[in-house]
C-alpha cells in the first residue's frame, strides 16, 4: 500500500528524526548533504563548519530538505520539503539553537555527559568558524509505503 | 577525526548499501528522493513507476547520488556521486537490471523467497509502467567523521 503522509504525520517525522538530507543548486550542479537538525514550527534549524553547501545555499537559498524513515524496501516514510536557507547572525539565537542541537544529539551517543571531542559541539556564540543557519519550509509532502507482510 | 573517503572506501560503501538519495533538478526547483539501487562499475542502476523524479530526470540528466551509512552523529560516513541519467529501454537489459534489484533487495525483508505484493517487484520487462534506468557516475567523493569516544 502506497499512500500519502498526512500533515500531522509529516510534523511528526520531522520532528522525531535528527539526520535529513538538504539539497542545494547552483549552476547547473545539485549536491546532497546529510545534516543533523531540529525542527521546530516550520523551520529546521542546524550549524555547519564554512564549506560547500554554506557556499551553495548563499547563492541560492532555494533549497529542498528530505527526511525519513526505512525499515525495509517495503515498509518506509519520507518527507520532502521545500524552503529558504536564512543564515543567523543573532549571537543569542545562533546559542540558542546550538545548543538546542546538542542537546538533541547528546542522547544518541553513548556518552550523554559530554560534549563532543570536536568542534560541531562547541556552544559558543563567537567562534566564527560555525554557521547557524535555518530553513524556512514553504511546502512539506509526505509518502509512505506500508506492506505488512515484509514488515 | 574528519577526513577523506579512499577510492576503494567510496566503491565498498556504494556495493555495500541498498538505499540512496537521487537528488535532480529543474527549472528552480530540487528535488530529493531515497531509491532502492544496484551499483556496479561506475553505474547506479534502479527503477521507478512514471512521476516526479523521472520528469524531472528526462528534463534535465544532470543528477546527484548520495549514500550514507550513519552510525551516530559523530560516526559516519557519506558519498555523493554525479552522473548523467539514462533509461533503459532494451528490454533483456532492462529485464536484467530488475532482476539484479529484486535479488539485492529480497534478502533484506523476511519473506526472502517471495515476490513483493506490489509493482516495484514486477521482472516484466514489457510492463510500461516500470521505468528502469542508470546513473553513469563522473565523480565520485566520500567524507568520513571517526570518533571512537562516541562510537
């Protein structure tokens, strides 16, 4: 059975889930990047060292982000959104949400107490070496597939 | 660590896994989709019933492949690919292909010896409906991160 998610099953895989796909085009070239998120009210919000994707949605925030769920070939979620890539500035939001994003990861490792080894992890506000940035979702659609059998 | 996916790395995660994100574009738009995949020789072979991604593939052959195998946040690694799309219409190779997909695939639900209920496990190679096509990868790149306290 093949279906369509509906709103309040979208809202619900994007906000279980924590690693989404983000696509972004300049000139011909399209490039897919997993990211660690939050979603929160539309938006999804996540940090990057300077780089590749930063460069690309810069030039062109029109961007496709993708999120799901696949317990096998047969059985599987997946929602595609759209949005507009906005960089943020705002020392006190850009801690805000950094640290909204460590605290969403930290439980997924074995070691919760402790920050990462490495500079993703870092909470402060003035190391310009990380990018907080947010999508702003204009559409999200959702499929689904659904065979008990191969469940 | 961070660091730089070798050669033989990016070919063994691209046999390795099953499931990969296509990511086209057209006219403004990008589009992310996961798709079940055989990869062999610098081909990413899979199969599609007629929608948005192979109108947008016929539009504009131009596509991104990405695979990824995450561990945690801090414990993955990734491959992005470009190619150039081609569908096959000869119809033993096409009959080949879904038959490579379907014995890639059938292991990994529990029901190894039988045919899927639905339209993707067809191996009629003259049902119009499935459409079967290569991604004939030009590049190839692969990241990693590695950290064994969070592994």
């Amino acid at each position: 059975m093949l279906g369509t998610l509906k709103e309040e099953d979208i809202e619900k895989l994007l906000t279980e889930q924590y690693i989404g796909r983000l696509g972004c085009h300049v000139q011909g070239t399209t490039y897919i990047v997993p990211i660690n998120y939050v979603y929160s009210n539309g938006k999804v919000y996540a940090h990057s060292a300077p780089g590749q994707k930063i460069r690309m949605m810069r030039s062109n925030p029109q961007v496709c982000f993708q999120v799901d769920q696949i317990r096998n070939t047969f059985n599987w979620k997946s929602v595609v959104c759209w949005g507009r890539f906005e960089e943020i500035a705002d020392s006190s939001e850009k801690q805000n949400v950094l640290q909204g994003i460590i605290h969403r990861m930290m439980p997924l490792t074995n070691t919760p107490s402790e920050q990462p080894s490495h500079g993703t992890g870092k909470t402060d506000a003035y190391d310009e070496e990380i990018i907080v940035f947010k999508i702003v979702l204009y559409l999200k659609t959702g499929r689904f597939e659904l065979n008990e059998r191969y469940n």
